[in-house]
C-alpha cells in the first residue's frame, strides 16, 4: 500500500543526522545566549532548532504554517 501523499520523500539517515545535529547545534547556542542574558536571540535560535525538528519530523515548521 503505497502513502496517500507522494509528495513526502523518505529521508535518508543522513539527512536525519543532519537535522538532529543541526537542532542540537541552535539549542545548545540558545542555551548560550541564555547564559548571556540575550533572551531575544535565544529565543530566535529555539524557533530555528524547532524548525529542523519539524523538518525531521517531516511536518511544516509552525511559522510555515500561518
């Protein structure tokens, strides 16, 4: 039974690692800025590691989506 929406590609296992280490990557460096007092730009560092996981995921990133 093939899925109802073709337009989803399998991901790859690197493409998954990527992503992963990606949002690892923006989370720790949110976490930095945490430490820093910078909540504005930690604040945009999440929003772009929720994005890779979406992307992992394969669902829209929540921006995307209004």
């Amino acid at each position: 039974m093939e899925p109802k929406n073709k337009s989803l590609k399998a991901m790859s296992e690197e493409e998954k690692v990527n992503y992963a280490n990606m949002a690892k990557s923006h989370t720790l460096r949110a976490r930095q800025l945490l430490e820093e007092d910078r909540l504005h730009c930690a604040m945009r560092e999440l929003k772009e590691a929720q994005r890779y996981l979406c992307m992992l995921q394969n669902n829209p990133s929540p921006s995307s989506r209004m």
